[in-house]
C-alpha cells in the first residue's frame, strides 16, 4: 500500500474532505515517522475504529476483531509475550486455521514471514490501530501477574465486554470505584447507581491502563484530575465516551460518560410535561425573539427537554443553531457545535450570531460573558434556549442578575422559566411488584416533574426596572410538587419517589395555581 494511493483512495470515497487531507499532509511532512492515519486521527477528522475500517476495506485484511475474542492460552503463553515488542504483532488466538495476528502493519510481508518461521503456524493477519494495540500490550505485560489469582483476561473483565453491557443496559455512566481491596464497578441506570461488578484490586492497574489509552490521558499520571474522550462503535453507530479520572486515597476514580449521540430523540409530547406547560412552551417557541430558560440540578434532563422542544420547530424555515458542551444528539437540519478549548460558549455565541440564526440553542449559561451574549442576541432578533442552574424558577432572575443582567432587561426578554426534575415511572409489565424488564426494582423508564412560568404581555406592560422581583415571586405558578401530585395520582410514580427526588414535602398548603390570564394570553 503505497501512501499516494491510500490518500487518493480516503479522499475519493468521500471519508475526508481534500482540505483535510491536505491538513494532514502538511502535518507529516514535519513528522515524517507518522502515519498517515493516526494524523486524520489525531485531527479528529476520523474516529480509530472508522480507520481501521476504511484500512480493511482497502487491503483486504480484516479489522482485529475485538478483545473478547482473545484467548487466554496465548496470551499467557511467555513464546508469545515478546512478539508485541519485537514485531509490532500480537497473537491472539490459534485454531486449526492457523495464527491470528493483530498487526499494526498488516501487509508487512517480511514481519509476517518471520512470525510463520518462528512459530511454524500459517499466519492470519488482522489490522489493528495504535491505541488498540497498546491495550494489548499492556494485557500481555500485566497476564504473568494476574495468571495466580484466576483471572487474567476474561471477557467479563474486559472493558469491551463492560461497555457493551453498560450500552445494553441504557447506562448514562459507567463508575470505577476502587477500594483497598477491590474495585467497585457500578452503573448508573435512570438516575440510579447500581453494582455491576466486584472485582480483586489487581485487576484495576489493567483496568485503568485500557482507559487511559484509549482516552488518550496520560498513563503515568495518578495523582492529578485528568480528563479525556474515546469512540466505539456499537450496532452500526458511533458512540462517544467521556471519560474523567479523580485520585482518592484509594487510587484513581475514574467515570465513563456515555453519550449515544443518535440515540432515539423523545418527542416534546412523551417527555412527562403537563398539557398546560406544554402548551405554554409550544407558544414560546413561536415567538421571534426571547429568551427560555430550563433550570434544575445535573441530571433532571434540562438538555433532553431543551431537545424535544427544538424538534417542535420547522428547521426548514427556521436557521437553527446550537452550542453545547457536549452535543448529545445529532439532530437532522440543525447545525450543531461544540464547545472546544480554543472556543468559550460566549465566543460561540459571538460567532453564532455572524450565521444569521433565527434560533440559538446555548448548552448552559454558566458566566456573566455567556449571559450578555444571550440577552445581547434575544435583542437582535433571536429566539434563546438555554439551561441554568438553579434549584427553582423563582431562583432563576436572581442568578442571572448576579451575572449582571438588569431588570429592565429580565422584564424585557424574559418569556419562560421552567424548572425540572426526572422521577422513575412504575413499570407497567410488573405495576411496581418487580419483573425481568424493570431488573426487579419496579420502575421502568423516567418522566418529568415540572415547574413553568410564562411571562404575559399584562405583565410586562405592568413592570419597572424596580420591582420587577417583586412581582415575579407574586405571580402564582404551579410547584414541582403540584406536578408530582397528579403524576402519583395517574399512577405513574410514587410518592416515596418523589421524595427522593424532591425531599420530603415540608409544606402542606399547595401554593396557588397560574392566573386565568396566563390561558387568555396564550391562546
């Protein structure tokens, strides 16, 4: 495989663009030890696993198949121990075929002439990419230390079996907890943490190592916060790891954010929202210029709403764009993008505004920067949705006054605060008695537990910039509680639930219900 001919061929079959190629051009012709690969990799122009497949499409020389496939006799075998080291090869299984090999050069004739003259075995190659292979590496180096304690390599302690269980299960996160003498594997399912696996302490420094590398984080570091991402793919699609490693005094924490980025979108209707809030929501998002704010704590599903309602615009008519930290879902006819380190959501929302949106979508309004920039576009013309972090609607003007947005201004463009949380829904196979669907816990799935103010045209005609809070705390508004109520009530959830999301409910007397007016203004 000449190297002019594989550029030719990435390039022809639509896998890079001719600039970028030309990106990664420029780049070896300083690095000339590079391969041509790693640095589309390296770019971000190609995910690994996307390499190796456009690799084994133009050889002929399959895709190392994945490390469940291992087989634990070899690798323990010390005639085998050195081949990563002296021939950048890996055996990996022998069965009456012959020697499977994952070779990070696959049609290196000469390597592979001498690993069937070493070991007198017909040679099967297979393509590997770097990262890869350096989990393997580490596996066989670390196989001699782990072969007393019964465990060395096994699928179930192999990360690749461990995400793919954690992605069956619709895990947001996968968490590596280690103890003094054992690793703490749990994941987190609707909200909650459950155990996964036990396993010895020994197992962790393999464990970690695979991680890291794959994460592209540094190895030899234990001591500092790093942070890092990695690609896998997974029934046809790609899926994006987040991965954060934490040092205790037990060893490095380290957690897995799952992000399936086209995974199945919720429609607005199927997120749990009350009829009234919908329908204040579907009026707001009829507006040309405003502002609605989604506030709550991390993980009562802020994005995934602020998601259902952009599917409720026409993205044919409308320019709509996002910014977020990171994109959660590929959404179709709208231009998404993410926050780097060479770009702030303020500087995003900067250069967002140069593409003539109709609609911004910023992933959290998290600095003073962000929130001018937001109230800055509603006063040019553009519809805003955001999330903050506040506990309640009520919290929301004052955090972004503390931000240094004015009154005048909250009164201005302000159009809806909504606050939320997520609460299990009862399993409907089982009705909460426990089932095979719901893992025996008696919920299945999440809703949503709501809190919306829609600010009227009465209301804002009746403001000034000195008691706009005031009368923002005096209008009547339905409570989380409220909503939480009338979902125990249709038996969708349970009140000990509700309290576990929502605390225990130390107020007895509902606060009022929204003014009549709020019906007449919307319609």
């Amino acid at each position: 495989m000449t190297r002019s001919r594989f550029r030719h061929y990435v390039v022809e079959e639509g896998h890079v663009t001719l600039a970028q190629m030309e990106a990664a051009l420029r780049e070896q012709s300083h690095h000339p030890h590079k391969k041509l690969g790693q640095i589309l990799c390296h770019k971000g122009f190609l995910t690994e696993s996307k390499l190796i497949a456009i690799l084994s499409d133009y050889t002929g020389v399959p895709a190392f198949p994945g490390m469940e496939c291992m087989d634990k006799d070899i690798l323990d075998d010390p005639d085998y121990q050195e081949t990563p080291h002296t021939h950048h090869a890996l055996p990996f299984k022998k069965d009456a075929m012959g020697l499977h090999v994952a070779l990070l050069d696959p049609e290196n004739i000469l390597i592979r002439d001498q690993l069937h003259h070493q070991f007198k075995e017909k040679i099967i190659p297979y393509g590997v990419t770097e990262k890869v292979f350096a989990v393997l590496k580490e596996i066989i180096h670390d196989a001699p230390n782990r072969a007393g304690q019964g465990g060395a390599v096994s699928p179930q302690h192999d990360l690749n079996s461990l995400v793919m269980e954690a992605i069956r299960a619709h895990a947001s996160d996968i968490h590596f907890q280690p103890t003094a003498t054992h690793l703490v594997i749990r994941l987190r399912v609707d909200g909650m943490l459950k155990p996964m696996r036990e396993l010895h302490s020994d197992y962790w420094g393999s464990l970690r190592t695979q991680i890291k590398i794959l994460a592209s984080m540094d190895v030899a570091e234990e001591r500092k916060p790093q942070h890092g991402r990695f690609y896998q793919d997974f029934a046809g699609r790609t899926i994006d790891f987040r991965v954060s490693s934490h040092p205790t005094v037990s060893g490095e924490n380290i957690v897995i954010r799952i992000l399936d980025k086209y995974k199945t979108l919720l429609s607005f209707d199927s997120l749990g929202f009350s009829h009234k809030h919908k329908q204040i929501l579907r009026h707001c998002i009829k507006h040309n210029h405003g502002i609605i704010l989604f506030t709550g704590p991390t993980g009562s599903g802020k994005t995934t709403s602020l998601y259902g309602l952009l599917s409720e615009m026409d993205s044919k008519t409308r320019n709509i764009m996002t910014l977020e930290q990171p994109v959660e879902y590929a959404i179709s006819g709208i231009r998404q993008s993410e926050i780097t380190q060479n770009m702030s959501f303020s500087e995003g929302v900067r250069s967002l505004l140069r593409q003539d949106p109709d609609v911004i979508l910023i992933g959290e309004i998290r600095d003073e920067d962000t929130a001018q920039m937001a109230i800055r576009a509603s006063m040019t013309g553009h519809l805003v949705l955001s999330t903050l972090h506040t506990h309640d609607v009520l919290s929301a003007p004052y955090r972004l006054m503390n931000l240094g947005i004015s009154e005048d201004l909250l009164a201005s463009h302000l159009l809806s605060v909504v606050s939320q949380r997520l609460v299990r829904k009862i399993c409907t196979q089982c009705y909460h008695k426990g089932c095979e669907r719901c893992d025996y816990t008696g919920f299945c799935g999440r809703t949503c537990l709501s809190e919306c103010l829609f600010i009227d045209e009465s209301m804002r005609r009746d403001l000034g910039s000195d008691d706009f809070m005031k009368r923002f705390k005096e209008y009547g508004k339905e409570t989380l509680w409220d909503d939480a109520m009338l979902k125990i009530n249709e038996g969708l959830t349970t009140q000990i639930e509700v309290e576990r999301v929502l605390g225990p409910r130390l107020i007895s007397k509902a606060v009022p219900m929204m003014k009549p007016t709020l019906q007449k203004d919307i319609q």
